[in-house]
C-alpha cells in the first residue's frame, strides 16, 4: 500500500501562557496538534544538502491531511523526522481540492533560525516564563 503521508510532525499555535511582572500577557508557541501525518518535501533550487545528508537553509514544502487546522504566520511546524528536523513557520498554505472537498494541504515552510529561538527565551520577565514553560513548568 502507497501511504502518501510517511512523515509525522507537530504544530503548534501562538497562545497565551501567563503574565509577567508588569500583567503584560506573556504568549509562546504551544503544541497544539501532535503526531500529526505529514510529508515533507523540498522545492526544487531551495535547498543545500550536505555530504552526510542533512538539508541546510532549506526551504521545504509539507502534504498535511484535509483534518488538520493550518493558518499561515499564527501556527508552526515542529518535526523531529531525519533529514528534516527543525523548527519552521507555515509561510503559504494551499488547499488542494478533491471532489466536493479539500483533500489535503499543501504548505511552504521557511526554518526558524536557531537565533530567533535563543532570542526568545533570553532576558526578561517573558524570558522567564517562556523558559519555565518549555522546562515543563506552568505560568
């Protein structure tokens, strides 16, 4: 059997985590859809693989089934798949018709810098609270 989704990932959704020191809401990227099927793909010219195999600076395409929630620039993409693993923000989004319906969806990836992670969590009463969440802590 042909399995078009061979690939799993999860997203995640901007939301709400607490407030710092001075009750300004403090929001980070929370999971919101794990172990979700998906197939990652790289368009052609956009990609750098390396000789061991790892894509570097890759802007990658993924197929997600028509039974997920997916909007560009408010939801990311996290995967731990090899060859692919990282963290990317949904940049276009394209339901891909099929009969009276959307079969699956098909989106453009840009790569999280690692940079803008570092800065995330570096500094700060939101720091903080970032920091504890993704140690498993509550705000």
């Amino acid at each position: 059997m042909n399995r078009p989704f061979i690939h799993t990932c999860t997203i995640q959704l901007r939301g709400l985590v607490g407030a710092n020191d001075y009750n300004e809401l403090v929001y980070a990227w929370v999971d919101e859809q794990g172990g979700v099927e998906c197939r990652f793909g790289l368009p052609k010219g956009k990609a750098a693989i390396m000789e061991g195999g790892e894509i570097v600076a890759a802007d990658l395409t993924v197929l997600l089934p028509h039974t997920v929630t997916l909007l560009e620039n408010e939801r990311r993409i996290v995967t731990t798949q090899v060859g692919f693993t990282g963290t990317y923000d949904i940049a276009k989004v394209r339901p891909i018709p099929w009969r009276d319906g959307i079969h699956h969806y098909e989106a453009d990836l840009l790569a999280v810098e690692s940079a803008d992670v570092l800065t995330a969590i570096s500094g700060g009463a939101a720091a903080t609270v970032f920091a504890a969440y993704l140690d498993g802590g509550s705000a």
